[in-house]
C-alpha cells in the first residue's frame, strides 16, 4: 500500500518476484480516506495490437503534477494480473520502478513527464470478463469499476479525467469491426490482411467509461437530430443472424434521447452513439462513452423470443444507459463512494422515462416490487449498507440493490417534496454546476437546495443511515377531525448501533367510507420519533390511505381494519394505494396463518375474503387489465418472509400455496371467462394486448393451483396456441410445475424449438429451476451436466442457479441440500468469476432470519466456504460479512 516500505530493486525479474501474491486480509478502503491524485492526466494514447490470445498494448501517459493535492515523488499506477515489458519516461527506458500489490510506482522527478508503458494480455484467458476479454470471438471490454487495470497500468480512479486517443490494428477476417470511444478519426488496410482504425474521444473521461470492441458485427443503423440540430448516427452492432431482433431497441434508444431532451432538457454530445451486444457479460450493460456494451439479453427482443417484460428490460435498460451520459458521464463521481450519485439519480431517470412510456401506475408498483424484494430484505440482512457507503474490500460488491433502487427512492423523495418543475431546477443546477466534474453526493444535495429551494440538512441522513425506518400509523377520530399518530424507528444495521429519526415524506389522503371520496391529498412529513398530525372534517367514518404512491421507502404498519383494507383496495383513487391494500390483506392473513394462530374456521373466511376481494378485482370494468394483472400477482415467499421477524420458509409456502388454491377453486369460472376473453385478444404491443396477456397467464397460475387439471389442460392449450413468448412462456411455466406427460413434452418442445437462440435456452433453464415441482433439486443438479450448460457465462449462471436461489421451497429445502447446491456453485465459480461468484452469497446470508434448523444448516455452508483456500476478494468479503 505505503509506498515507503516498497523494496525497489532494479532488476526485472525481482519486481514479478514481489508481485506474487501472498495471502492476506484485503485492505478496507475508507470514505473518509480520500485524497486527490498527485497528477494529472490530460492526455492518454493507447495502442492496441489485437489478438484473441495475446493482445499488446501500448499507453503514452502525460503527466503533470496536481497542484490541488499533496505532492508525491513517484506515481502510483493500479494494475492487476499485468506485468510491464517496458516502462519509458520521456523517451528513456527506465528500470527504476517497483511493483507494490499489483501496481506500478515509477519515480518522477519534474512536475511533467510523458511515461510510456508496454504490457501484453491474454483476452481468451480472462474469465473473469473484467477488462478486455474474448466473447464468441470479439473482443470487448468491461472497465467499470476496476477492470483498465487489467490492460494497462494506470491510475484506475474515477477523479482522474483523460482525452484518450485509440489506435487499434488487427487482422480484418478476424476483426472487420473495430470500435472505441467518440468518434472515427481514420482507418486503413495493410497487404498483410490487418487493418487499423483510430478513434478520438473529445470529452475527457475517467478510464472506467474507456472501450474498445473488435469482432465479426453487423449493425442495424439509424439518425437521430437531436433540439439543437445536431445529426447523430445511432448504430447497435450485433451478431450475423441476430439484427431483425434490434428494432426495439433502436426504438428505445431513439426515445430516450428525446425524453432526456424534454424532461431533463439534456442533450447528446458525439456524432455517434454507438451499442455492442455481447453475450457474455456480468451486469445488463455499461455506459462507456458514445459506446455502450450490453448484455444481449437487453438489446435482442422480437415477439417470438422474447416476453412483455424482455421488451421492457430493453427498453429501460436501454434508456439507463444513455441516461448516463448525463448522470456519469458528464458529471460522474470523485470516487466509488458517490456510486449512488450516478446509479440512483440514473435509475430515477428510467423509472421516470419507462412511467411516461407505458404505464405509470403499473411501473411504480413493478418498481417497488423490486425494492421490497431485493432492497428490503439488503437492508435488514448482514450486507445493509448506507447508499453512500462508508467502506468495502472489494467496489464490485456494492453494486446493489441499495445503491441503485433505494438511490433512486431517495432521489424520488426530494422530488414529491418540490414537486417535478423546482425538481428540474435543481437537476439543471446540478448539471450546469458540475459539468466536466467528479462530483459527490453532498454535492448533489448542495445543487438540490439551491436549485429546487429546498432544505435538506435533516434529510441527508438518507445518505449516511442505513436500514429500512419502521413507520407506525393510527388514525384517531377527535370530533370533527382526525388525528393522525406517527412514529417511527431506523433499525440497527452492521455498524450503526443507533440512528437519528429521518423525514419521512408521506402522501396522505383521509377517506369517508359513506361517501367513498377524500378531502384532498397532503404531503404530511414525519421528521421526528414521533408526530401528529390534524385533519379537519373527515366525516363519521374515516380512513386511512397513507404512503401513496410509495412516498417514502419504508415499511408502514397501520392500524386499519380488514374491512377498511377492502374498502381501500376497491375505491382508493392512488393506484398503488389500491394494490398495497390488498397487498396488505393478503401479507396479514398469511403472517396470522404462518404463525399458527388461525382457528381453522378463522382461516376459511380470511381465505374467502380475500378471493372476494380478487373476485372484485376480476369484475371491476374500470380497471384496465395491466392494472388487474398487477392485482391478482400474490406476495412472494420472500417478501412474506421479509415481514417477520424469524421465517419458516416451508410454513409459508405451504400457506401461500393454499390460500392461491382457495383462491383459484373458488373464482374457477371466473378465471376461466377471463382466460377465454383475453385469448380473442390479437398479439400487439399495446398496453390492451399486453394487459391481456398478463391476465392470461395470472388465471392459469390461480387455476392449476385450484384444478389442476383444467388448469394444465388450458396451459398445453396455451402453450401450443401461443404465437409469442409471454404466451408461450407462461404456459410453460404453469406445466412445469405439474407432473406428467404434457411437462415433458412442453419443456422438450420449447428445447428444441429454440435451440441455438442462447437467451431463449437461458429461460428454459431459469423455468426448471424456478418451478414449484417438488424435485426442483434434482432437476437443477441434472442441468448442471447439460451440455448447454457452462459456468462461463454469466447469463447461463444465472438462468439456472438465480433461479433456484429465489425459489424459496427448493432453496430451503429441509434437508439443507439446496444450500449445498449453492455453496458448492460459489466455490466452483469462484476461481472462474469472482464478481458473478460473489453475487450468490445473498441468499445464504439470509441465516439470521431463519427458523433455527435450516439457520444452522446455511450458516454451515457460509462457513465452509470461509474456510476454502484462495478465496476471491469478492466472496470472502461477502462470506465474512455474512457471518460477521
Ligand atoms: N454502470 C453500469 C450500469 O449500471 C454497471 C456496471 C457495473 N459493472 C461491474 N462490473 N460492477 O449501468
Ligand atoms: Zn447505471
């Protein structure tokens, strides 16, 4: 780490001597550490000598000394797995350099200097697909957070801002195709079969948004003119074969650039915009500079391969990415600390985007089901994090739900608070304020109080404080009026003993159940322990509709009747508010039924009140059918096992699945009109066609749960009259978790169907392991000796081990094999892909909450993964936290 204690020994051989890596504990990077880089960078020239297995590359760094930080008498440049072949400092080779825990550290002693560093890399090797790495034959690269490390030595920090110049050569049968950042300067051929081009970015960049791809693509291409005029070719390279499945995209893409335009008033800045598909990825995509690297599962989509929700995926994905070309590009962040200033704030962007695209009622509630089952369950776990964490071993781990989602919640309070016009003020402050800058969080805040006029000195304990505020809510009728009796409480988290009441922004509205309207909606904000709150002329029946919207993200428990929870669920005019209410319904009945105090005569009528309640749901005409699908979807077992204290997970599959069974056998004919009314509805994308086949696929769930029978033999209907995936997939869903002859068949057909389309055998894995037969164990061990299978990529990893981890019954089976099947997955990976490795920690870190049995169980496996030598850093920081 410190330079001082660095042995420096001039001979070559004695500095790869040093770098080999001996084991110990990974340092902690701290927040409150920062310091800026000793230098400047200005400029940056990289060279590229491509090739699958060895690819050279050479980087003419200019240096000058920072006169805003400490000066240092050498220069630290991060690498990882590298060795330099040569280092020269203005034009002399140097041997006076030394390596210290992978980096370089050559001396300096002027206050500029050009250094030119050679190093040679193996792409085909890097499974690790940090960097530059082979997928399929192309080249491409991943750089965020820490991967530029992996090509060449540089200082790898995202406070360091650069205009690079790319010049790349390679054979032209191998790589016809040849990109990076900003625009095309200039290419040419050589007789000897290898061409070259040259790319020149103008807006200098931190070097985790630098990329480079080469491969064999075709593109399908298009303009987009953005306010001022400015004509931009906007082109999506994919593989031979799969351009007729790019349409969506482009589609997107040219949409978002217009909605950033309007809503945010943000124009594109480049000539070219450009999109890879690879089909090898760790994440969904990656906001590089005028070149975007995607997962192919978020460019491909056509009605045949793909279902309503791949083609939103695409969409928001799509529109993520280019969203940051504002939030992370222009203005990104000073270190991996501020991550949330661009993940949040962007995420907010797609959220707001995909609302005004479809539909907004429906998008909040899909947003918040995400909160609540990965955000929630982060934040009451081992892992809980502020979204500007304080410190970690290892950036790739905090990627997370809660720098992403609950950053954009956070971000989305200080908008319902000012509302979107003074919103808008603040972000172009902050825009106008920061351009070309790496800025913080605090600073985004600053520009929010400045700009949109509000006073944010108690809210950014948002920021700091991690873990979901407890908020408790009863009305009290006093005469005329109401009161309304807040309080709330911020658990303890790892590392944070006690926390400080935060404001807590609520959409509040007073019903009067005679009348079925409401006085008005307020904006009441809780700010301490406790608060009440007055509301004048309520009428004889008051109820209460609270946390509209999802104002605020945290959990709400309310003193309200079961009957005012019917009533809510039928007339609340806040859309959310209607679907929390059953929601609420449902997660109430089921904690009562879970915990065993439920008389059986008390269960039957809880279970037939609520089919009730979805049977309105069914009847109700005013509602459009992506709002009633999103009714009838049931909580997870995860959620519901969120909401306790210690979950049995076999307890609550057992209730969930019986009170679905009820549902289904009494509402059966209603299901069953439904199903047929919505099949005479034609395949379209819009919201009518779509709606309908989200509804389809709910009554064959609530029917194979209610008649099995009747509910399989329509779902082989279905699935054999299906012209497009949701239709397709759904039924298959339904028939997968049935025995019998029309399972194998369907899952046979859609194998061989499909087979070579890599995304659509991703489902048919994730469908096995996700499926609520009872021998899912075995069927996933089986998988894994599928010849498709392989622990390379990451989307295939995904699709079958993701999946049965969120598949609550099989993953906690009693035996506690489904935890062994995880860990030994974990320990498998881990060597291959420490980043993908690491992610399938989470659920076995869940041990806490757990009865104690199946608790000892998983906590066994943690600790046998502990033990196991060479650990990544990313898994060992995960295990450890997990036990900590
Ligand atoms: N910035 C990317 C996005 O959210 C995510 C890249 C993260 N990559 C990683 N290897 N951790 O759009
Ligand atoms: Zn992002």
């Amino acid at each position: 780490m410190d330079i001082a204690r660095t042995p420096s020994t001039p001979d070559g051989n004695q500095h790869l001597a040093d770098a080999a890596p001996e084991p110990q504990e990974p340092a902690i990077i701290r927040r409150e550490d920062y310091t800026p880089f000793a230098w400047n960078l200005p400029e940056v020239h990289l060279h590229f000598e491509l090739g699958l297995e060895e690819t050279h590359v050479t980087a003419k760094l200019s240096v000058e000394r920072n006169p805003q930080a400490e000066a240092s008498p050498t220069i630290r440049l991060n690498g990882d797995e590298l060795e330099p072949q040569s280092v020269a400092v203005d034009g002399e080779q140097v041997d006076s350099w030394t390596m210290d825990d992978g980096d370089l550290l050559v001396s300096l002693p002027g206050d500029a200097h050009e250094i030119v560093i050679e190093t040679t890399i193996n792409p085909a090797a890097n499974t690790k697909l940090m960097g530059l790495f082979a997928s399929n034959g192309m080249l491409c690269t991943q750089c965020e957070a820490e991967g530029f490390r992996r090509i060449t030595f540089f200082p790898d920090r995202p406070d360091v801002l650069s205009v690079y110049s790319v010049r790349m050569s390679g054979t032209k049968a191998a790589f016809p195709v040849l990109l990076a950042n900003g625009n095309l300067e200039e290419s040419g051929e050589e007789a000897d079969g290898t061409h070259w081009a040259e790319w020149h970015d103008p807006w200098p960049k931190p070097s985790y948004l630098f990329a480079l791809v080469a491969g064999d693509l075709v593109s399908n291409t298009d303009t987009f003119i953005t306010a001022s005029g400015r004509e931009v070719t906007c082109n999506i390279y994919v593989r031979e074969g799969d351009e007729g499945r790019t349409g969506h995209a482009m589609e997107s893409l040219k949409k978002s650039m217009r909605w950033d335009e309007e809503t945010f008033g943000r124009e594109y800045d480049l000539d070219l915009y450009n999109i890879v598909a690879v089909s090898d990825f760790n994440m969904g995509a990656m906001e590089n500079k005028g070149l975007n690297v995607f997962n192919t599962k978020y460019v491909l989509a056509d009605e045949e391969t793909a279902t309503d929700g791949d083609f939103d995926g695409v969409e928001g994905v799509i529109a993520h990415e280019y969203f940051h070309n504002w939030s992370g590009n222009r203005v990104t962040c000073r270190d991996w600390f501020q991550l949330s200033l661009k993940e949040g704030f962007t995420v907010l962007r797609d959220q707001l985007f995909s609302q005004d695209m479809g539909s907004a009622p429906v998008k909040r509630i899909e947003d918040v089901r995400v909160l609540r089952g990965a955000q929630f369950p982060e934040d009451s776990g081992p892992l809980a994090h502020p979204i500007r964490p304080d410190s970690y071993r290892e950036i790739s781990n905090f990627y997370t739900a809660t720098v992403y989602n609950k950053g954009a919640e956070v971000i989305r309070m200080m908008r319902t608070m000012c509302g979107p016009e003074r919103f808008r003020q603040g972000t172009g402050l902050y825009f106008e304020r920061h351009d070309g800058e790496a800025a913080t969080c605090e600073d985004f805040v600053k520009a929010m109080e400045d700009g949109a006029g509000l006073d944010l000195t108690q809210f950014r304990l948002w920021y700091s404080q991690a873990g979901t505020p407890k908020i408790t809510a009863r009305l009290e009728k006093d005469g005329e009026d109401a009161v309304l009796h807040l309080s709330q409480e911020v658990p303890p988290t790892p590392g944070q003993e006690s926390k400080s009441p935060m404001p807590i922004p609520l959409r509040t509205a007073i019903f009067d159940r005679e009348t079925g309207k409401h006085g008005g909606e307020q904006l009441v904000t809780l700010t301490e322990a406790q608060g009440s709150f007055r509301f004048g002329n309520v009428g004889a029946s008051p109820v209460l509709s609270i946390n509209r919207g999802f104002s605020a993200p945290v959990t709400m428990s309310r003193d309200v009747s079961d009957e005012d929870l019917v009533f809510l669920a039928a007339h609340d005019d806040d859309p959310f508010a209607r679907y929390e209410a059953l929601q609420d319904l449902v997660v109430g009945h089921l904690q009562h039924a879970v915990s065993g105090e439920l008389s059986d005569d008390d269960r039957d009528s809880a279970r037939e009140a609520i089919a009730s309640a979805i049977g309105s749901v069914l009847a109700d005409d005013s509602l459009d059918d992506l709002m009633r699908g999103e009714l009838l979807v049931l909580p997870t077992e995860g959620y519901l096992a969120e909401t306790m204290a210690i979950a049995d997970p076999g307890r609550i599959h057992e209730e969930r699945a019986a009170l679905r069974s009820a549902i289904g056998a009494q509402l059966e004919d209603q299901f069953a009109a439904m199903h047929e009314r919505a099949s005479a509805v034609p395949y379209s994308l819009s919201a009518e066609a779509r709606g309908a086949r989200k509804v389809k696929t709910q009554a064959l769930i609530y029917m194979a749960a209610g008649n099995p029978d009747r509910g399989k033999a329509m779902a082989w209907e279905q699935y054999q009259a299906a012209d497009n995936m949701t239709d397709r997939q759904g039924a298959l869903m339904v028939l997968a978790g049935a025995d019998g002859i029309k399972r194998t068949n369907a899952l046979l057909d859609f194998y061989n169907r499909f087979k070579g389309n890599a995304l659509v055998i991703d489902k048919w894995f994730s469908l096995q392991s996700m499926s609520t037969h009872p021998g899912v164990i075995e069927h996933v061990k089986a998988l894994a000796d599928h010849p498709e299978f392989t622990l390379k990529n990451p989307n295939r990893v995904r699709s079958l081990y993701m999946g049965f981890a969120v598949n609550q019954n099989a993953f906690h089976d009693p035996s506690g094999e489904g935890y062994r099947v995880i860990a030994d997955l974990i320990l498998a990976l881990d060597p291959i892909n420490p980043q993908t490795a690491a992610r399938f920690v989470t659920p076995l870190g869940r041990w806490r909450r757990i009865e104690p049995d199946r608790s000892a169980l998983m906590k066994a496996q943690l600790e046998r993964i502990a033990k196991a030598p060479g650990l990544s850093r990313d898994t060992h920081e995960q295990v450890s936290r997990s036990l900590g």
